[in-house]
C-alpha cells in the first residue's frame, strides 16, 4: 500500500515511520529508502541491511494500522452513490461513468511507481476476464504523464480501460488516499464494496463481492 496524495497528515505519519525505523531497526552496514509522493516529493528512510526483515513486517503493520486510522476530507463509503465524472482514455476519448450505469463497475485507482499495484493489476486483470459480460474494469491512474502510461500498458500488456486523472480530482472525491484501491459500484451506480493494498485473499474477496451483484 503506498500513500499518494500530498496532505499535512501523510507527512506527519511519514515523519513517525521514519522515527520508528531508525530507532528499532539500528544499522550496522545501512540502504536508504525513499517513500514516493504522486507529486515527486521523497521523504528518505535509512534501514539496516541486518534488520531489514523485521523492519518489512513492522513497516506491514504500521501500513495497515495507518489505512485503518487516516480518512482524508473526502471519501466515498459503501452504500454511497459513486460521483460520477468524466475523464480521458489514453486514446483522448471522453469517458463518462454514467455510461455504465447497468453494469458492475470496478474502480481501480493506480500508479505506475506504486509496487502494490503491479500486484493487484493482475488480480483485476483476471477478474475483468472472468466477469467480462458483467463487469467494467475502469482504471483510473493519479497524475503521471500519458508516455508513461502507455509504454507500462504496452509492457504489461493490459487490457483494463485506463483513464487519465490528470489533476488528481477524481481521486480526490473518491478519497483514494493510499493505493492500490478499487471500488466496486452496483447496476444502480452504488460503492458496495472498497478494497485497500494488497492481500493474499484479494481475488477471492473480490470475486464474491462480484457474484453478489451479478
């Protein structure tokens, strides 16, 4: 799970990994890390080759208790109606979510310098294929230029509908305050089920909140 909008609060938690990480994890021979802003802005980590196991798991936990405390202004809860919006596709067409009201609709916000993501990509790939008379995979990357974009969809050869959200105000209203996350919306244009990071469980998760709504 990484953190991806720029907010006073996610520099502050920022600010505690680090402190935790130099503290219990106490270098002998030393690598530096970086946690990513969508903005370009670092903040550097400095970890100790002999300890980095136990600073992976205590960094795990820490995620997890931080997805569990931090909302941001905005967000989106289930049983919600999702907002709708338009936004571009890497082909510069209009895409409107209203467009699939009637169908399932899986929002999967996304990076490409976001590593959770690229394990959660394949997931919804396969999940896409599988609920392909049903479902909708929209998915919507934060802020990274279209060259970039087309050139990782290209590599991954991926077959989701990527839309463009430039300016980041898409994810803004959702609430998409650490990715990878999805949002499953019903016929009727209804959030019934949020999916934060990545876990062993993901595709099985998914695929019965799915059948649910078929």
């Amino acid at each position: 799970m990484v953190f991806a909008q720029e907010r006073n609060k996610n520099l502050h938690l920022a600010r505690i990994f680090h402190e935790i990480s130099t503290t219990h994890c106490l270098p002998i021979t030393t690598m530096v890390y970086s946690l990513r802003y969508s903005d370009g802005r670092t903040i550097s980590l400095t970890v100790g080759r002999k300890n980095i196991f136990s600073c992976i798991i205590m960094a795990f936990f820490l995620g997890m208790f931080l997805s569990c405390i931090y909302r941001p202004e905005a967000m989106v809860n289930i049983g919600q109606p999702a907002p709708y919006f338009i936004l571009s596709d890497l082909d510069g067409r209009e895409i409107s979510l209203e467009k699939y009201k009637g169908k399932i609709v899986l929002l999967d916000f996304w990076a490409t310098w976001c590593a959770p993501c690229r394990m959660t990509m394949p997931v919804v790939e396969k999940l896409l294929k599988e609920y392909s008379d049903d479902m909708v995979l929209l998915a919507v990357n934060m802020q990274e230029s279209k060259g970039i974009i087309k050139d990782y969809v290209f590599e991954h050869a991926l077959s989701s509908q990527v839309l463009l959200d430039e300016e980041g105000t898409v994810s803004a209203i959702y609430g998409a305050y650490a990715i990878p996350m999805q949002f499953l919306i019903d016929r009727s244009g209804i959030v019934r089920h949020i999916q934060t990071g990545y876990g062993p469980n993901m595709a099985s998760q998914m695929r019965a909140q799915i059948e649910s709504l078929r």
